[in-house]
C-alpha cells in the first residue's frame, strides 16, 4: 500500500513579528508527514517545536513557506504575512 501525504510542509519560515523587527525562530523546514503513521517532534529547548505547532495550526502566521494538507484534495494553507 502507498503512503499518502497527510501534510506537506516546504521551505517553511517560523518566527514571530514585532512592530519593528522579526525573530526568525527556524528556516527552510522540508517534511511530509503521512497517514496512519505516528510522527514526533524532538528537539532542545528553544528550537521551535511550539512555534511550530502553532504555525501548522494556523494560530501562528508562517513567515515564509507553504504548507499543504490533504482533505479531499492538496490545499494550500494560506495565511496573512
């Protein structure tokens, strides 16, 4: 059986924006995570996991990137940059 995408994630930029600067917190994220597999997300303190998580779930605007998920057909999760 083959895998199927469940969420794509391309030369994503995840950081925060202030009035006058922006943190970049981690750049150039490349993953496909796929269905019915477990997937983890490691790493030490202060790397992104959570800024991460935030952006995948769109309470966080990505800086850069795209990020694609898989429902009845690939759309691009779009947010405000």
């Amino acid at each position: 059986m083959m895998k199927q995408d469940t969420i794509h994630i391309h030369d994503l930029s995840i950081g925060y924006r202030t009035k006058n600067d922006t943190k970049l917190v981690a750049s150039h994220i490349q993953a496909r995570i796929y269905s019915g597999e477990l997937t983890c997300l490691l790493g030490a303190n202060g790397v992104g996991k959570s800024t991460l998580l935030r952006t995948l779930s769109a309470f966080q605007p990505k800086l850069e990137g795209e990020i694609a998920s898989w429902d009845v057909m690939w759309i691009a999760i779009r947010t405000r940059n």
